[in-house]
C-alpha cells in the first residue's frame, strides 16, 4: 500500500469520468500540514495510520491503545516514518496534548461516539470510523457535536469519497435509470464460531477497564478481544453497522433517501450455537413513505455470492437499474437489462478483508478529509449525514431484537408507540463516563 500505487490505480480508474486533480496530497507549506493521533491500532487502526501517514504533509504524531500488542501493531505500521510516534494509552490524556489537529478513532463501536465528543471538545477535526454510533442516541449525540463544537467529524463510509460513486450517484439523480425506487444490498462473509468463553482475568497486556471505558462493567471472558466484541450487544453492533453500513449507506445515497418510516427484519444466529448474540443471518427491509424501500441481506457465515459478489449493492428504477459490486466498479443497464454504460477500478477491493475491503480507493475518503482539515475541501461524509445511515442499521437490530415491526416518524427516524424498541434507543453508561455535549 503506498501513494504511488494509489495514483496509479486511481488514474486508471475510469476513461471519460472526472476523477481527482493530481497530485493529490494538498501543499507542503509547514502552515499546511496535518498532524493526526490514531485510537485503536490493532487492525484497521494500524492501517488508518500507515495510510495517513503516506498523505503528504501529513504527520501521525500518537498513537493510542489499551494493550500492549496492538500497540506494536501500530508502531510497526508506522516503522518507516520519520519521526516515531509517541504512545499514549489513555485517550483521556491524548486529547489534552496541544499539539496534533485531528483525532482519527478506530476503537470498538462503543467508543466511537463518546471518543469523538472528546476530540471536539478539545479543539480536535475527528475522523471516526463507522458506525458513529453504538446506538441511535449516540448518533444524534454526534452529530450535535459537529454542530456545537465548530470541528469536522467524518464518519469512515469511505464510498462516498470514490469519484466513480460520485459520478455514477449524479447520473442516477439525473435520472440515467429514470426514477430510482428500490435498492438491494447484500454481504457475506464465512466467519467461524467463536465458542463459549471462559471468564478468566484479563491479560496483563491489556488494561480492561480502560477498553470498556464508557460501557458499564462486564467480567472479560477468553473469545471477546481483539474482534469477536463485534458479536456481543454490550460492545458492538452486529454485522449490520460492522458491514452493512457501507452499502446501506450507498442505497439512502442513491435514491435521495433520509428517515425511514417502517422498518423490519427477519433472521438469528443460526449457523452456530455459542456466545455470538447478533445476528449471522438478516434480512431488513426499510421503507420511505410510499415512494422507496431498500432492502438488505447479511450472511456472516455463509460468503456464496450475490451476483457474484460477496457485498455490493443494486439501485432500480423504472428505467433501468445500477449495479455495483463492492467496489468502485458499477454498470448501467436499460430497462431491457442491456448494459449502457460500464466503469472499471483497479482499487483492490476485496469483501471479506476485515482491514480494507475497498483496498486502495479508501485513500480517496482520507484525502478529503486532510483537504477539509486545510480548509482546501469540503466533507463528502459529514457525521450528521452518515449517522441517517448507521441509523438504519440500528433500527434494523432493533427491529430483530424486539421481534417487532417499527414505524418511525420520518422527519427524524424516532420510533413511534413501542415502549419496547423506544428503550434500545439509547443505553446506560458506567458512572463518571457518560458522553455529554
């Protein structure tokens, strides 16, 4: 993964399709440049930082973890910059350093909001991977931070920064496929049982209490860190906001949704029996009014493809339809399923890649953070706009948790008259850690 690899496959991305003007990575005045520290670097993390630290200018001065290895990790992702960054554990103690600009978070899901509101509050623009939530409330408690504080938040969709996405969603808008009505979104992966867990003290490399931080205390068990907290409703959001935010996200994007107003889901953990409680298996659907609906299904333990794909995403109109299959790739067909129009990338893309499944066309989604950071460019995934996405993933697992169908008002998403689904709108904290704007 390095930057001149990244020029050369995104340059061949499309004849004929405005991409990006090169060189890409913004001035080198020392007034410009951008200096970052990186929460969570045991996978995707670690990446995040070796990748900004390829953008020009750009300096990845701290890193910070709660265990010992995954800060190696992000110490050897980081082994050829010029100046080693400093590691502080205690994200608390890092935001209060002066000296860097942007807070980039990739910690598990139950600390992406509260991380973030601690970024703006200390002067810090926060690139916070998805979800940008744990639940609904914190979504909301995001995006009024971006609001209060005056910093950039850019939630991690990084397909809304890939300039064939962009072209292709400006051509449905003006309406190559006539009007967009319905989207289909899918992933599949075949991730194996994670077993029963034994309750056992916590490695000395890792401080616990630290990792929980703002979600109330739980006793460590063997199968939950690094990944599988994912599973665990107490800490993650299940394959829905894991994977499904991607494509869902690029479904409410090109049909110009926003709230739904009826939402339901089928599905369980049926491929295993073991400590894994969301779903491996779900079908939801989402409604808006009358005019549009997007659908989606996720296998976790079963990758057979759709259309050939493990994840992608297909937008239809009455027209013709748009198919993407993952990556930046998309074709165009009539309404007689004739293709019209067709773009290829060279990005890398991968589906089942738990580090970067877009390869290197994340590095488009970086960029314009940076640039916006320099006041050269403006968000394509402010916090307020992503959280309408990861809502619907939410409200999906609410939907399959509470066995219920939801309606939602859609000037805001909120459920409407059930008490049941209302509570896992937002949950409790542990004393002294609860998030406030």
């Amino acid at each position: 993964m390095d930057r001149r690899n990244f020029i050369k496959d995104a340059s061949l991305a499309t004849a004929g399709v405005s991409i990006l003007n090169f060189p890409i990575f913004g001035k080198n005045a020392p007034s410009n440049k951008v200096i970052v520290a990186v929460m969570g670097v045991n996978s995707r993390g670690a990446y995040l930082a070796n990748c900004f630290s390829q953008l020009q200018n750009v300096e990845v001065a701290y890193i910070c973890d709660v265990e010992d290895k995954a800060i190696q990790n992000g110490l050897n992702a980081l082994k050829n910059v010029p100046k080693k960054p400093q590691v502080i554990k205690d994200i608390r103690k890092l935001v209060e350093q002066k000296d860097f600009d942007a807070l980039v978070i990739a910690a598990p899901d139950h600390w992406h909001t509260p991380a973030a509101i601690l970024g703006v509050q200390h002067n810090k623009h926060v690139y916070v991977e998805k979800p940008c939530g744990q639940n609904p409330y914190e979504g909301e408690l995001i995006s009024a931070a971006l609001h209060k504080y005056g910093k950039h938040i850019q939630m991690g969709n990084q397909r809304r920064s890939m300039p064939t996405l962009i072209d292709a969603a400006r051509q449905v808008k003006d309406g190559i496929i006539g009007k967009p009505y319905f989207a289909k979104a899918w992933y599949a992966n075949n991730r194996k049982s994670i077993g029963f867990g034994k309750r056992v003290p916590p490695p000395a490399t890792l401080d616990f209490d630290l990792w929980q931080g703002p979600a109330p205390r739980k006793e460590f068990q063997d199968n939950l860190v690094h990944y599988n907290w994912h599973w665990f409703w107490h800490w993650g959001t299940g394959e829905a906001c894991n994977n499904g935010t991607h494509e869902i996200d690029c479904c409410r994007w090109f049909l110009g949704a926003e709230y739904p107003t009826k939402v339901v889901s089928a599905g369980g953990r049926f491929a295993f029996k073991d400590d894994w409680q969301t779903p491996d298996t779900q079908v939801a659907s989402f409604e808006f009014g009358d005019e549009k609906a997007i659908s989606w299904e996720g296998r976790s333990c079963n990758n057979f493809p759709v259309e050939g794909a493990g994840r992608g995403f297909i937008i239809y109109g009455d027209k013709g339809s748009l198919i993407n299959l993952g990556g930046g790739d998309y074709k165009i067909v009539d309404e007689k399923n004739k293709t019209i129009k067709e773009v290829k990338t060279d990005g890398g893309a991968d589906a089942t890649n738990p580090v970067s499944a877009s390869g290197n066309l994340d590095f488009y989604h970086f960029d314009n953070f940076v640039k916006t950071v320099r006041g050269e460019a403006s968000l394509t995934s402010p916090v307020n706009e992503g959280h309408k996405s990861v809502l619907l993933c939410h409200l999906a697992n609410i939907a399959q948790r509470t066995g219920s169908t939801l309606h939602c008002d859609p000037a805001n998403g909120h459920i409407l008259n059930n008490d049941a689904a209302s509570q896992l709108w937002r949950r409790t904290y542990e004393k002294g850690w609860e998030p406030m704007v």
